[in-house]
C-alpha cells in the first residue's frame, strides 16, 4: 500500500507540476520528459531564423557550420531545416520516459538476472547440503539466552537460525518463509493471541536490524551500473548491520529487562565486535592507494572464500544430493531457476519506480524540494553528498521498491562509486522494510498489538543511518 500510494502521489504531483510550469512558461517542451536522455541540452525557446535580426557574425556561423550549430555560453543555438532557430541549456536530469524503460531492461535488469542466476544458485547447494540445519544447532544456546520466554529447544530456534542465517546470506526470499515459520511457531506459546509476545518482538527487531554478509542483490546493482568493484559495499555492509543488530538486541534487552550479562552472549557478541574493530582500525592506518587496494582486495576476498566454502562443502557432503536423487549441478541450477524467477518479479516494480523517479526529476520537482532540504542541512555544515543519499534512508523503511528505486537513480545519477552512491547502496542493504516487516508477520499470525515494536525499529534504521554514514567515511 505505501508504495502504491507512495507511486501514485509521485507522478499525480509531479506531472500536475510540468503542467504548472508550461503554463507559466517556466518549461518550453515535453519532448525531453517523454523521449529524451539523460544530460541531454534542455529545449528552451524556438524561433524563426530571420537574419536580419541577427548578428552577422553569428549568421555566418551557423550558416557555415558542418551540423548548424553554434555553442557560446553553455548556449547551444542550432539552425533547423526548416529554417528554425533552437534554443537549448542547462541539461536534462534524468532519461525520459520511453528511454528509461528501454535502459532499465537492457542496463540494468538483464544483468541483474545473471548475478541473481549465480549467486541464488550457490546458496541453494548450502541449503540442500544441510549446512543451515548444523548452524541451527551451533547457534541454539545463544538464542535460548536472548528468548527466555521460550521453552527450550523450542522449534522455532530452527527456524530462526536459518532466517537469520538468510539474511546473513543475503538471501532474502528465502528469509522470509523461515521467518513465518518462527512467527507461527512462537505463536503457538504465546499466552496472549492478539498481542505481540517478548519472543515475537525481540525476533522481529533483530530480524529487522539484519545483519548481512552478502548484499547479493546490492552487488548485483552495482556491477549492472559500472562501480568500479561491485563488492566493495560487503565490509560497510556488515559493520552497519552489526551496530544495528547490536542496537536492536540492547534496546529489546532494556525494554524486557533480559540479562545480557552472561558468557555465551557477550562472547559471541565480543567475538564479532572484536574482529570488526581490529579490522576497522587497520583500515583507518593505511593512506592512500594502500587503503584503496586493501578494501578491495578484502572485499573480493570475502566473496570468493565464501564461494569456495560452499563449493567445497557441498562437494564434501556429496551423498546428501545423492541420497535425495540429485547432484551438486542439479542443486546449483534449482537454486539458479529462483534466482531467474526473483528477477522476474522485481522488473515491474523497477520500471513502474524509475519512469515516476524519471518524471519527478525531469520536472524540477526533485531540485526544488532537494535544494531546500539542502539549505537546512547546509545550515549543519551537513556534506552535501550525505545529503543526496537521505532519499534512499527516508524510503527504506516504507517501500524497497520505492527505496531501490532512489538508489538506481543516485548511482546514475552521482555515479556507483561517488559518496552518495555508497551510502544509498549501504542504506538499501542494512536496513529493512520496517512497516512492512510488520504488516507481514504479525498479520500472518492475526497479532492486532504490536506494542512497542514499530518504535525500536525505526529508533534502529537511524542508528544504521548514522553509522552508515559514519562507516562510509571512514572505510571510503
């Protein structure tokens, strides 16, 4: 519903806008918010091409030049077949209509597919090599600490490991039916049905917060517009995540009055800390091009140990595929068929979000309200680049469809490895859909209160945003 309206509201107020300007004569032509590209010169003003009301000098220019044309000033004057003199400065914001959905299924969707493809497919070799089920059992103790109301060994501690476990992957899709899981499962002990239980809530807030490894996805933008090093956003990624889970967990601890103060809690939790603030440090004393080829070795280091590991694994648990009647291969391309089908059903709503960003930009109405919020946080000595990446912060928590669709548009626009583009992919990443995480497990269980929920999750999308923008600074 929020981005339906969210949608709806935007080409309603940004059409009825162009129309405003038309009319006042503050905007020439539609040519360009219909058919033209990006940075295209901006028609302003057509004229009859009478020489007599024109310099000489600039008469025998035009007439002499190859293409009819004369550039003076960031002007570009250009003499028509028909004898017409046109106008044109200033550059067009983004691609029209027609061009932006043609690009975003040539540019950006088609390689969208074969990331999604890759990496959709590995991670099902994961699942059916049973590697999520051990690290259920590994993790049981931790959150038996975490959900004491649960009784223990309770079922949805499975369940909640291999959601976790998703997101830590980046596996979004496959989150979810495990997080449903785990929603009905705490149900079934929860005293009060309409109520949201301390279990349903503390899982939520941290399933929120969710700490990820791989933004496949994410990535997967990033290499279809160009960065440098797509993987280079992972690092950025878990750090911010990890601060907004650890948010999460300390806010719902303080809030049911949990006992963090135990070994195998602050262990784990230390553990985690201790390497993320041994390597962040390490990063802040390299200078130059040694902290440059650092990141980015580190980043693909990452990705490729993680492929290995689950490669290497699968090949190790080889008689699981067997015993099920399949194979490495058939498993691999199982998962890469839900990778196909999840591009698929994202392509909709990436045209529907990039022609209403398209309108909405190419009719000023983007600049207008930008250079006012920029004004105000100028007034803060607030970077401006930070500023052009709050869009992507202020929408995640109501739409990912609308949030994805700011983030394309400021990597195009500012460019994938710009600050701006680096904070929109790392607020697209660690975040989470917060009104609709909330819309969808607690109605999939019929819980009409959910208390205080709604509050510590967006209290936490702030925290991301603040050490997202912090983490970026220091990492970039």
């Amino acid at each position: 519903m929020a981005l339906s309206r969210f949608w709806s509201w935007l080409l309603i107020t940004s059409i009825c806008f162009v129309f405003y300007l038309m009319g006042t004569g503050k905007m020439y032509t539609l040519n360009g918010l219909v058919n033209g590209k990006q940075s295209d010169p901006v028609l302003q003003k057509e004229m009859s091409f009478d020489t007599a009301q024109f310099d000489s000098v600039f008469v025998q220019q035009i007439q002499s030049s190859e293409n009819k044309q004369v550039v003076a000033n960031d002007t570009i004057y250009q003499l028509t077949n028909k004898q017409t003199l046109e106008v044109y400065y200033g550059k067009q914001a983004a691609d029209g209509m027609f061009t932006t959905c043609k690009n975003t299924m040539t540019d950006l969707w088609l390689p969208l597919i074969g990331y999604l493809t890759f990496f959709c497919g590995l991670l099902n070799l994961l699942k059916d090599a049973k590697a999520i089920d051990k690290i259920a059992v590994k993790l049981a103790p931790f959150f038996e600490r975490i959900f004491p109301e649960l009784p223990k060994n309770h079922e949805a501690f499975g369940y909640m490991t291999m959601n976790f476990a998703a997101n830590f992957l980046g596996l979004d899709n496959a989150a979810t039916p495990f997080g449903l899981k785990a929603m009905e499962s705490m149900q079934q002990v929860n005293t009060n049905k309409d109520k949201a239980s301390n279990s349903q809530i503390m899982f939520l807030c941290l399933h929120a917060a969710g700490l990820t490894l791989i933004p496949t996805s994410i990535i997967g933008y990033r290499a279809a517009q160009h960065a440098s090093n797509p993987a280079d956003i992972m690092v950025p990624t878990i750090v911010t995540s990890f601060i907004g889970t650890l948010a999460a967990l300390l806010f719902v601890s303080i809030k049911q009055k949990i006992n963090l103060l135990n070994g195998v809690v602050i262990g784990a939790v230390s553990i985690v800390a201790g390497l993320i603030v041994l390597l962040m440090v390490y990063i802040q004393q390299l200078i130059g091009l040694e902290k440059i080829h650092f990141t980015g070795n580190l980043s693909n280091v990452v990705l490729l140990s993680i492929v290995l590991l689950i490669v290497a694994y699968a090949v190790f648990n080889e008689k699981l595929f067997s015993a099920n009647n399949s194979n490495l291969f058939d498993s691999f391309i199982e998962g890469a068929k839900d990778g196909f089908t999840t591009g698929v059903r994202v392509l909709p709503y990436m045209i529907a979000m990039l022609v209403a960003l398209s309108v909405f930009r190419n009719s000023s109405l983007m600049e207008l309200l930008m250079s006012g919020l920029t004004s105000l946080m100028t007034t803060f000595h607030v970077d401006p680049q930070i500023v052009q990446s709050i869009p992507v912060a202020l929408m995640r928590p109501f739409s990912a469809g609308g949030a994805r669709g700011f983030m394309l548009d400021a990597m195009k626009t500012y460019g994938p490895d710009s600050l701006t583009g680096q904070l929109s992919c790392l607020f697209q990443g660690a975040a989470e859909t917060t009104f609709y995480v909330v819309a969808l497990y607690f109605g999939s269980v019929k819980v009409k209160d959910a208390r205080y929920t709604l509050g510590i999750m967006l209290l936490v999308d702030l925290v991301c945003v603040i050490a997202g923008i912090g983490v970026c600074k220091i990492y970039f």
